[in-house]
C-alpha cells in the first residue's frame, strides 16, 4: 500500500538537485548529551497499543522529535496520539493529538474535493480548459488549451518535474528569468511556465505536477468569487465541524499556535528575499504560499481522519456522484498493481471496498493518510522526512497494515468529541 516518497511533494533526488545545503555536524568533545526521552500524550485503547508500540520505535531509530498518529474505525476515533522525542539539548514545544503539522501533498485531496463541490453545485465543468477558466496565454503551446480540470486532478495536464523541473522549487530561476524581485508569487509562476512548452501532450501519460495543483487553486479562487483558503474553510471544513485547519507559512517566526517546528540536516537559499541568506530548508528553502492548493495545509491528524470521512457515503459536503468522482479511474495512468491516481488520492479496487491513500514529502514534513477495507482509517504526521543516511520512511505504511491483523477487539468508544 505504499507509494515512493516521490508521489508527494519534491522527491529526495530533486531536492538535492536543487541545490540544498548540508548542516555540518556539530561536535560536543567529551561531553554527552542527555538520552532522549519519548514524551506522549493522548489516548491508546489497550487493545490498539501496538499501534502506539509501532510509532515509538519508528520515531526514536529515525530521530524524529515530533509526531501524530489517529485512527478511527467504522467512523469512529480509537486512537489518537501525540509523540514528542528530545534530548532536552533544544526546545521542543509538547505534541498533542491536536498540534498542527505541515501537510505536503496531504493537501491535494482537500484542494480536489473544493472542485468536486463547486462541480457539484453546477458551477464548473470538470471538462472545462483550464487556460480558457483562467485567461491563460496558449502561445507558447497552444495543447495548454486541452488542459482540463480533469487532466489537473490526475496529474495527467502535461507537466513533467523531471524534464522541465518543478516550477513551485524555481523561486531565484524565474525571478532571474522575469527581472522580477523575490519573493516570487503564483502569478509570477503562472507566467514564466505559460511562456513554456508542455512536456507532453495532456491526457497521454501520467506526471505528478505540484504546479497543476496550484492551478486548481487558482480554479477556485475564479470560479467562486473567494479566497482558496476561504472557500475550504467555508464549504468543505464547516460543515464537518473542522476549525483547526489553515495555510501555513514561510517562516518560523510566521508559525500557527501550536504549530510543531520542523527539522532538517539540509539548509538553502532563501526565497524570501535576495538577500542569498543561507536558512534552514524548512525555513525559507521554499514559499509556502505557492505551495498552498498542493501542499501548503497545516492540520492534526485527528482532523485529517474526520476528512477523510467525506468519502466513506453521502454527505453535507459530497454527494454520490461527486464521491464517484473524486476515486474514478484516469484516461490513462493505471498501474502494473490496479492502483491508479483519482482527485488528489491514490485508489485501488479492493474486494468490497475502494482503498484510498497519500503521502506527503517536503524538507522537515512527512504524512501519510489511508482509507483501507473493513473500516480502517488512519493519519500519521511527522516534523522530518527520510534524508540521505536516514532509514526508510516509506515501511510506515507495510508496518501498519502489518498490525492491524493483530487487533483482535476494536474499541467501542468513539473520541471524536473530545477534539470536535
């Protein structure tokens, strides 16, 4: 059930292409640090404790300070957790099941289902050019006129990160190439790949494009007359009893309350200004606003389970066709195992059941979210991602499937109104 860290946000290989730093290491002579404690807060039914076993023993052999995991079955909460792993050597904030982490590419799927809603009220057309919804010069290449919505949400437009790279980590490229100053914004991104060929032709083979998704921001922002950020909030999130949620920040002195820091051995550049200021990546490597519609959410694990709830039958948000919609199989991009990419999800046909997941992957952020057979859900979030001389951060997924063949009892209490 796990998909390469690839799929979301910048894979490890581009990020170093790109130019990233690495910290020295720090040297402490004959002085010891203190063993790091594991700290955790939160509630893990007896039954559910080797859930709870998992993501101590994943955090500490990784190093990760802070971390969230929730599960619910049958739409209810059975677990929710906060992890926080320190030496005492730095401060790390407590982790709560309700602290906010970064999304990544977790942010896709509630970016796809703001179209499905606003297709659902008859305001757009899923078949509709998205240069045409958009006002987008087709000059450069006029088959950016066949880039649907469609093509957007299944990664199918045209744009392919490893050929022409990944406009939304080209911040001092494009500035340079428009003569403009950083920071750079969506506009200015917009403008330099418009002046660009696409990479192949929309609808014929399948490309992760993080620009496609900000694209669907863009969509939404013009079709219904508000902020993206708004609109979500407004239509998607409400109606669900969601609160937490919003766009995160640049930089660390722009963090939400309660918002987790984030940590990484890699530092950059900063796209803030033009300055050439070396920050750590987290910090300033890379503009969260661009990145808003496809990777740009902050939440708890707790309020991505009770999303993804959206998808499990009708509701005040989605309909049947609009559920149908967001897991239906691509034009084309099918994979050798039967999994395919629907609107911002990954989808599999399972006896009985649609099983659907993501995962999310920028400099100090790894998530990843699942909607399985027989009622399982789960969310788990962390404040670093898998970097060179680290361990595999992609066994989450097999590990868990893993452990819940070993439940034997689920738990009848649903936790849902202690964070709701």
């Amino acid at each position: 059930m796990s998909v390469s860290e690839d799929q979301g946000g910048l894979s490890r290989r581009s990020f170093l292409q790109m130019g990233a730093l690495t910290v020295p290491a720090l040297t402490f002579g004959a002085r010891a640090l203190p063993s790091p404690v594991l700290e955790t807060t939160g509630v893990v039914p007896t039954a559910l404790a080797g859930f709870d076993t998992l993501m101590k023993t994943y955090v500490k052999e990784r190093g990760i300070t802070c971390a969230q995991l929730a599960i619910t079955k049958n739409g209810k909460l059975v677990l929710a957790r906060g992890y926080r792993y320190s030496d005492g050597s730095r401060y790390i904030p407590p982790v709560s099941p309700t602290s906010l982490f970064r999304l990544a590419s977790l942010s896709k799927h509630i970016t796809a289902i703001a179209i499905m809603r606003l297709a659902q009220d008859g305001k757009l057309s899923l078949t509709a050019s998205a240069a045409t919804l958009l006002g987008l010069s087709t000059t450069a290449d006029p088959r950016l006129a066949k880039v649907t919505v469609w093509r957007l949400l299944q990664h199918t437009g045209g744009w392919d990160r490893d050929v022409s790279g990944d406009y939304l980590y080209m911040d001092h490229e494009i500035a340079a190439a428009l003569g403009v100053p950083l920071p750079i914004s969506q506009d200015h991104i917009i403008k330099y790949a418009c002046a660009r060929p696409l990479d192949f032709d929309p609808g014929t083979r399948y490309a992760y494009s993080n620009y496609g998704y900000m694209l669907l921001g863009r969509i939404i922002e013009k079709v219904s007359g508000m902020s993206y950020e708004a609109y979500v909030k407004q239509k998607i999130l409400a109606p669900l009893g969601i609160t937490r949620l919003r766009l995160g920040r640049t930089l660390r002195s722009e963090a939400a309350p309660g918002e987790v820091v984030y940590e990484s051995r890699y530092t950059s550049k900063t796209v803030t200004d033009a300055s050439g200021t070396i920050v750590p990546t987290p910090y300033g490597g890379f503009s969260m606003p661009n990145r808003a519609p496809g990777g740009g959410w902050l939440a708890s694990a707790v309020d991505l389970v009770r999303l993804a709830m959206v998808l499990d039958a009708p509701n005040t948000v989605l309909n049947s066709t609009s559920i149908g919609r967001m897991i239906a199989k691509p034009e084309t991009g099918v994979t050798s195992s039967g999994s395919w990419y629907g609107a911002g999800l990954w989808v599999r046909q399972v006896t009985g059941h649609v099983n659907t997941w993501h995962d999310g992957s920028l400099p100090g952020t790894y998530t990843y979210t699942a909607r399985l057979q027989n009622g399982f859900t789960y969310a788990a979030l962390f404040n670093r991602r898998e970097e060179t001389g680290s361990l595999d951060f992609d066994v989450l997924s097999p590990l868990v499937n893993a452990q819940i063949g070993k439940v034997t009892t689920w738990p009848a209490t649903d936790l849902f109104p202690r964070y709701f």
